[in-house]
C-alpha cells in the first residue's frame, strides 16, 4: 500500500519514511512519508495563501463541500475501515459502526450548526453588532485511538467557519487520515486542508510556527502542556485542548443490576479501553458490590479479544507497544498495592499487544490505577456507601472531562450530576459524544469545546462592528 501526504492539494510523497505497524500480528502494514522541515514550511505556505479565498466563501458553498466530504466517506467505508482495523487494532464491524460512519454523520450534522450576526444595540445614535471571524490557519493534532474521527473533528468546524487547516495524525494511526486527504483532493481548493504525517518534532514545528492562528489537539495532558506552551511562543496562539479523562460512574444501589451490567461493561471496554471517556472508576454501592462485581467479570470472560480482521472478535489489541508496557506496569501495580484481580490481569505471551479484559478490587483510593488514567482493558471496581463521600471520591482527581451517575431515581441522579465536577455527565449512560452537545475537559482534562455552535465558536474571532448613526 503506497500513502501519500496532501499538500496544497497535491500528493506529497518523501525519501524519508516510517513504518506503521499492525498491533495485532506487529507486522508493516504500510511505510509513511515522514515530513521534511521544508514541507512542512510548504503546508503552512499554502495554507495561508488559500486563506485568502477561502475565508471570502459563504457558508453555503463550505457546506456543499462538507456534504460531499460526507458522500466520500460513506463511499469509500469499507476501504477506511479496513485500513483501520489494520492500523488501530479495532474490530472491523467496530471501525464501520463507530469511526467511520460516524465521520460521515458529523460532516452532515455540522452544516445544520450557525453563527449569525448579533446585533447588541439597535438605538437611534448606535447600532453594536457581533460577527464571528475566522482566524487564520489552524493546525489540528490528533491521537491512536480514534484517528479518523478526530482528524475529522478537528477538520470540519476548521473549514466551515472559513479557516484552512493542517492536520498532523499519530504517528501510530496515520493511514485513514492519509486515505481521508486523498478523498480532500477531488472536493476543496488546494491549500484548504493539509495533511502531513511524522513525528512528534513535526507537531511541534506546527505549534511553534508564528503563520499558525490556532492549535486544536486531542492527545494526552502531557502533550496538551507543551503544545500550549509552544503554541504561545511566537504569537500567542488560540487552543482547543482535548486531553485525558479518568473517569468515575457512580452506581447507585437502586439500579436494575442485571439491565445496567452490560451497559457498564460496554462503556469500559469499548475499543479495548482506549477511549478518552471511557468509564475508568466504577464506584459501586455496597448494597449491590458484589452483584456487579460477579456479573462484570462474567461477562468479561465471555469476551473474545483477538485480531479485529477475524469475524467474532469483540475486542481488539492495544494500539501500540509503549501504550501495552505502561498497561503492564498498571497490572503489575495492582496486587503490592493491595488489590486483586477478579478477571484478567495476566499479560500473555505472543505476537501482537493483546491485553485480557482485567478487573481488580480492594484497591485502595490512592492505588496508582485509582489515581492516573490506564487507558486500556483494566478497570477498578470501588464500594462505597455514602454518597456525599462517593462525590467527594469521584471529584479527587486533576481530571474531570466525564462521568456518569446511575440510579432509578433521576431527580437524585440529577443531583449528584450537579456535584461531579467533569464537562460532561451521563444519568444512565456513559461515553456519549454527540454533535449538538458541546464536549470538553475542565481541570486537566482540557480548555475549550468541540460540537455544537460552541465548538465552532472557538474556530472564530469574535469581532465588534459599531456604527454611529
Ligand atoms: P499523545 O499526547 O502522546 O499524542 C497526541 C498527538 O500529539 C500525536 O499526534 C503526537 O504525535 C502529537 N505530539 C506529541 N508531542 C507533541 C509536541 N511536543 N508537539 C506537538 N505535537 C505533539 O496522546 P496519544 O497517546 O496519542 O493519545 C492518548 C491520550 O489522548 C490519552 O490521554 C487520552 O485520554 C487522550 N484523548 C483525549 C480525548 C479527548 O477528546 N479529550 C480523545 C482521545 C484521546
């Protein structure tokens, strides 16, 4: 297979290349261009200068290309999927149902959302009105886990407010978002998205580059430190920061155990845990400990984990091979620091980075899979019994991007929603990313929103006009 980055609406190859692996066989899947400095000075170039134009184009003629964005991607499905399940390890009916169509999905549900003019005053000696601008071009990070979706998070409310953009993928999962700049070429004016691929010392050369408007990434709290530091260098840089999330679900002892136990499962260990939301601290009722407890791991050993290109797989690999050591560490973690394994926990032997579906209990809450982010297949199960202190629980941590409270009574689920400090918090169910809902991280977890009129909100540059009359 042959990829080629997209700049100025062209296909970019180079001499330098890396390997991109498959994290269920560890074989090549394909080689990627790994971007010269100079390239990426040419991305930023014809970025800047296809600006010009774009920003000038209504939002109409933005719309009938995102639509057709959207056509691309469902005609192209199965082929981006494949690519996914090769790259990213997912299952492949999973990379269909989950990424790929809802890529499509999003570029539909984005044309719907509006920006008008608003007019703050109307008297007889001013009228005050509010008009958002875009910025300029927009560098767009993303991670492993969901490569597709995110590259198109990040592209859509970049190109519909009238920004360009440059889209820098993992250097783990580059292929769909290659394959997606592919589909790019034959819809928008060169220069409006770019897509370069390379290590991190091409992101940072994005972030630091002083033609660079606005910084969007998903990507770790780490990460999100040094881009906005780097990003505020040379001139000072918008960012929209999606970072990591550690996320609580308090399980209320009146819920129907047996309905909500697959729904819990699910929302753990969805994409082998490697979701940024997640639920990665289930707090459980005493009253119902140990029903939930049982009929988690239950259902952990019916789960098939294996190659996601092999039909019945239910989950697949851990992406890479640095996220499958820290994953280890954590399970190492578990028993000096009081804990134990109620499923899982053994680190078989082989090719590919497959992980069991691991559950550990009796940990204390300062256990370090407690207190840091796993992002993968192991979760801790913790019983309290009074629920001003479960709050106080599930709020001791840096992070706060969602959670989730589960009980029969809504009013009292409410009520404790209204108390966990995270952007997003689910009653009876968990993990829900919606178009129209702005989404984001408070504390660590972030700065600013995707979705919604907010998130392009933060694509513009709120501007004043005033007139006196
Ligand atoms: P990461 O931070 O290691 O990498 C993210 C991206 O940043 C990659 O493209 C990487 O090449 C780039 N990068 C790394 N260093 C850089 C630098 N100095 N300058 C510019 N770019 C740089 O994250 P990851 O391991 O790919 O993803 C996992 C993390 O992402 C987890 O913490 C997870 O919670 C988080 N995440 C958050 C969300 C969200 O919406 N909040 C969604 C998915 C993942």
């Amino acid at each position: 297979m042959k990829f080629s980055m997209t700049i100025n609406g062209e296909a970019a190859t180079t001499a330098d290349t890396f390997a991109v692996l498959n994290p269920a066989t560890e074989e090549i899947v394909a080689h990627c261009p790994q971007a010269s400095s100079a390239q990426v000075e040419e991305a930023v170039a014809a970025a800047k200068e296809a600006f010009r134009s774009w920003k000038n184009t209504t939002r109409d003629e933005r719309n009938a290309m995102i639509l057709q964005l959207a056509d691309a991607i469902e005609a192209h499905a199965d082929e981006l999927a494949q690519l996914l399940t090769l790259e990213q390890g997912k299952p492949l009916n999973n990379a269909l149902t989950h990424e790929v169509g809802p890529s499509a999905q999003w570029c539909r549900a984005i044309t719907a959302f509006d920006l008008p003019v608003k007019v703050l005053e109307d008297t007889d000696t001013h009228r005050s009105e509010l008009h958002h601008r875009p910025m300029g071009v927009v560098v767009g990070i993303t991670p492993w886990n969901y490569p597709l979706n995110t590259a198109v998070w990040k592209i859509l409310p970049a190109v519909a407010t009238g920004n360009t953009v440059i889209v820098k993928p993992s250097p783990y999962t580059p292929l769909t978002t290659l394959k997606l700049g592919e589909l790019i070429r034959d819809i928008f004016p060169p220069g409006v998205i770019n897509i370069i691929t390379g290590d991190n010392a091409i992101g940072q050369q994005l972030t630091e580059h002083p033609d660079i408007a606005k910084i969007t990434l998903t990507g770790s709290v780490a990460t999100g430190k040094k881009v906005m530091a780097s990003g505020a260098m040379s001139n000072l840089k918008s960012v929209t920061l999606e970072l990591g999330g550690n996320d609580p679900a308090i399980v209320m002892p009146d819920v129907d155990v047996q309905a909500v136990l697959p729904r819990l499962f699910w929302y753990s260990f969805l994409n082998t845990g490697q979701v940024c939301i997640s639920i990665k601290r289930l707090y459980v009722h005493a009253d119902i400990y140990d029903a939930v407890c049982d009929g988690m791991a239950a259902m952990a050993k019916q789960i098939v984990v294996g190659d996601g290109m092999q039909e019945g797989v239910m989950l697949g690999p851990v992406q890479n091979k640095m996220q499958f050591d820290k994953l280890v560490a954590y399970i190492n973690s578990v028993e000096p620091e009081g804990g134990r394994f109620l499923c899982g926990g053994d680190v078989p032997e082989g090719k590919g980075y497959f992980l069991p579906v691991s559950i550990a209990v009796d940990l204390p809450d300062d256990a370090t899979l407690v207190k840091e982010e796993p992002f993968g297949p192991i979760l801790p199960i913790l019983k309290f019994t009074d629920t001003d202190d479960v709050i106080r629980r599930a709020n001791d941590s840096p992070l706060g991007l969602g959670a989730s409270v589960w009980s029969a009574d809504v009013d009292e689920a409410l009520r404790i929603a209204a108390q966990i400090e995270a952007g997003s918090v689910w009653v009876n169910h968990h993990l829900a990313k919606k178009p129209v809902a702005p989404f984001g991280g408070i504390k660590q977890s972030g700065i600013g929103v995707e979705n919604s009129e907010w998130g392009l909100a933060e694509f513009t540059n709120l501007q004043v006009i005033g007139v006196q009359k």
